[in-house]
C-alpha cells in the first residue's frame, strides 16, 4: 500500500529546518541551474544557521554553471563526495519523481525527510512542500530564507543566496519569457534585484555563453530534426554515434530541445539523446500550444511541468523511442 505523505506548511517546514541538523542535499540527474541554485541555495541558509549540509548528484555539476557554486563545493556527484559526512537529514531539491534521482534513489529514498518541489505533475515520495504556482524551486528555497529571518531563526539572508535564487528562477522561465511567468516570479526577481544581483551577468552566463561542443551539437541536431504531424511536432535525434563522433558529453547536449522548438510553426518540440551505447532514451519536451507534456512523460515513468518535461524509455532503436513518444502525444493530442 502506498505511503501517504505529509504536506507541510511553510511555517511547519521553517521549524523542521530550525532544528539544526547536518543535511544531505539531493538534487535530479543533468542538472539545470534551478537544481542547483535552489539546492545551493538552500545549503548556504542552513549552514548560516549552524548546520552542515552537502549537496550531492548522480551527476557532475554542467561546467558552464559551475559559476554558481565553485567557491562553496567544488563538486556534487556523489563519486567524488566525502563519504566520511555524517548526515542526519535528508532533503531533495527540485526532483519531482523518484527516477530523478537517478542511481542515489537506491541508496536514499526511503531517508528523504522533506520533498521541497514546484512541478504540478510529480510524484509525491517524501513528506513534502509542494508549490506549484511558483516558476522555479529557487523561489520556494527563497520563501523559506525570508520566513527564517522574519522568525529569527536566520539572521540574514546569505549575499551568494541572492545570485543562486535569481539563477534558479531566471533558468527555468527562460530568462522570463515562459508561459510559467507569473507576477510572484516578478516580485521574488524585483526584491533579488534590489539586493545586489547583478541579472545581466548572470543571465549573460546562462543564456549566450555555449561552448564550441555545445554550438557543435546543436548544428549536428539540426541536421537529425525530424517532423511529425504537419510539422507541429519536431524531434531531434541525438545517438550515442554522433555523440562519440562530435566528442560532446551530456552537459552539451541540453539544448537541443530549443533547436526544435525554434522551428517556426512546431508546437510540440522534443530531443532523443542517447548518452551511452546502452539503450536507454532521455527524452525532453516542450509544449507551445495548450498540450500537457507532462502526461506524456509521466506516461513513461518521467514528470514535469505542462509545457516542460522529460523522460527516459528503453527501447531497441532511437527511432523506436521516438517513435513511442510520439505515438502517445498523437494519441493523447487527437490532431
């Protein structure tokens, strides 16, 4: 029988996190920069409270968002962690079902204390605090921060917070011009502002810096973009082939979805990469039009938002794992 969970309050959350505990800090596999701003975040608040906390990943933190966490953990994949940390708590970050965590969900799932999340469609796997209507994880960890304070549990928001929230919430709006975007979102990045966060920088690292495997990748994407439906729907196919060819690793393969979601004309843009000659398929969508992609990848044992979400499938092709994919959004769309 399934376990049901708690969901806490803000204040019931801000008292869990005032009992000073050293934490473990849990946060999805290929990270984006609301992953690791939140968890970050997060770490920076309690350890300004008197704990210790570690941030830890199945995966390597993307070098070009080592920016944001370099002076405070050098890495975050649990390989290179010391092993020696003896935690009394753990909490995950932005990780909306149990696959996220990859290979750790073994190893911690049933340790998870606290689920702090703002996808609509997760899995709920720990007692949990759950904001939906929020764009970003960043601002939840962010909510908390000031609560602590007004409490005086906290007695000032860490300056790096700043930087690691605005991060968060500029990523996963897509520099503010997604439909996730609401006035909160606004507010929380106007009270960041005034705090000293420098956006233009910050946005400048996120949004217009790609390495040369990154560039290199989205012009081989281009030339494996596939279309569906009266071209409404675009895929780019990514085997692991190429990836060996093009000498490119996983971090430079995330924007592959925008290649074809800047299609003129595609609705429904998706990237099938292949990370390893095993075949297993991360599959990536986005939505610009009322579909929820969400149900497609929660169909697949994956989540996310309604216009944003992922999944992985086994298949025996990298066509057939596009293929199904594309076969269950038809089925679900009816156009």
């Amino acid at each position: 029988m399934r376990r049901e969970f708690r969901e806490y309050t803000l204040d019931e959350v801000c008292a869990l996190l005032a009992d000073i505990k050293n934490t473990l800090i849990i946060y999805h596999v290929r990270p984006d920069a609301d992953a690791i701003g939140a968890s970050f975040a997060l770490k920076l608040v309690l350890e300004a409270m008197g704990a210790q906390a570690l941030c830890v990943c199945e995966s390597e933190i993307p070098s070009r968002l080592a920016f944001l966490t370099e002076e405070h953990q050098r890495s975050a994949k649990f390989d290179n962690i010391d092993k020696s940390f003896e935690f009394e708590r753990v909490i995950t970050v932005d990780t909306a079902s149990p696959s996220q965590l990859g290979e750790l969900q073994q190893l911690f799932l049933d340790r998870v204390d606290l689920m702090l999340d703002h996808h609509e469609n997760g899995i709920r796997y720990a007692d949990n605090y759950v904001r939906a209507d929020y764009a970003s994880s960043g601002e939840i960890v962010f909510e908390i921060a000031e609560r602590l304070v007004s409490l005086g549990k906290l007695d000032k928001i860490p300056r790096k917070v700043y930087d690691l929230v605005y991060a968060a919430l500029s990523s996963d709006t897509g520099c503010f011009k997604y439909s996730n975007v609401s006035s909160h979102a606004h507010i929380c990045a106007a009270r960041l502002l005034s705090a000293g966060v420098d956006a233009a920088e910050i946005n400048h690292r996120l949004f217009d810096c790609k390495s040369e495997q990154m560039l290199a990748a989205e012009s081989a994407g281009f030339q494996n973009i596939r279309f569906y439906n009266n071209r409404k729907i675009a895929a780019v196919l990514f085997p692991y082939e190429l990836k060996v060819q093009l000498g490119v690793e996983d971090e430079h393969l995330e924007t592959l979805v925008d290649v074809a979601r800047a299609v003129d004309g595609v609705k429904i843009a998706m990237s099938v990469r292949q990370s390893t000659a095993h075949r297993s398929f991360r599959i990536s969508m986005r939505s610009s039009c009322s579909f929820d992609v969400s149900s497609v990848a929660k169909h697949f044992g994956g989540g996310g938002h309604i216009k944003a979400a992922a999944c992985t499938i086994e298949a025996d092709s990298i066509e057939f794992a596009t293929r199904l994919v594309v076969d269950e959004i038809m089925r679900r769309w009816g156009k």
